[in-house]
C-alpha cells in the first residue's frame, strides 16, 4: 500500500528534498525487501526509479541510480525495459556505473556490503597486582610489585 503512495509523491512534489528523500527510500526499500514484498508493484517501482533518474536534484539521480541496480537484482527483465526507455544521456550515466553490477546476485552484493571483521587483539600479558605500603611517602619505593 505505500509504495502508491510512495512514488505518487515522487512524481508531483515540488520539494527536492521530499524528492531526495523519497529516492533514498526507494533505494533502501529494493535493497531490503524482499522480492514477493515488490512484485505487485514492479512496474510502479520502475516509474519512480525512473522519474528519480531524471530528477533535477543531483542527489535525488544519484540515489536513483542506486536504487535501479537493487531493482535490477530482482527484475532482470523490467530493468532492462527501463534502461532502455532512458534519455541517452541518462542511461550512459547507469551504464557507467555498471561496472560488473548488473552481474552481480543478490548474494555477492551483500557481501561486497559487509564489513570485515575486527582484527583480533593480541593476547594480554598476566595480570600482576601492585599494592602501596600502608606506611608513610608518596615515593615509589612504597609500591611492591605481587605477581
């Protein structure tokens, strides 16, 4: 039910950063959920990714794009109809960044995403304990070294 909504308000707001912001959404939305979630509404996601690739704000195409490469992970097909149905200029801009992406499964994309693990700490030399004789100044020679 929101992405109606969703992509209604992408195409008709005048604000370019409901526009921005609604192109990050998208772009979150086809990288998170899952396919089944989206398959009703494929051809409006290809509407709003498309009306977001020809945005007039700079970051509202670039979320766009991102978004076109999450829903070309999971509709082959209708992404390569939208690809083609770009302005030149446009679909230069996508296939520029292809690089190896639209090879890419769902798979090996998120791996590319995950982080690596923390390098493991060197092991810590024993404990050892210092205790401060009760008796009188505050030089060193009151401390003892207990192993």
């Amino acid at each position: 039910k929101i992405l109606p909504i969703l992509v209604r308000e992408l195409t008709t707001s005048k604000n370019k950063e409901i526009r921005k912001t609604l192109c990050e959404f998208l772009d979150q939305l086809v990288h998170t959920w899952p396919t089944h979630a989206m398959d009703k509404h494929s051809a409006l996601l290809a509407e709003g990714i498309k009306k977001g690739i020809c945005d007039a704000d700079s970051e509202a195409r670039a979320f766009s794009r991102k978004a076109y490469w999450g829903y070309a992970d999971h509709f082959k097909e209708e992404a390569d109809k939208l690809l083609n149905s770009l302005e030149g200029s446009y679909r230069k801009m996508l296939q520029g960044e292809m690089g190896g992406s639209m090879s890419n499964s769902s798979s090996s994309h998120s791996l590319q995403h995950q982080s690596n693990p923390p390098p493991a700490k060197p092991a810590l030399p024993p404990r050892t304990s210092w205790s401060r004789s009760s008796t009188s100044s505050n030089s060193t020679s009151d401390y003892h070294h207990h192993p």
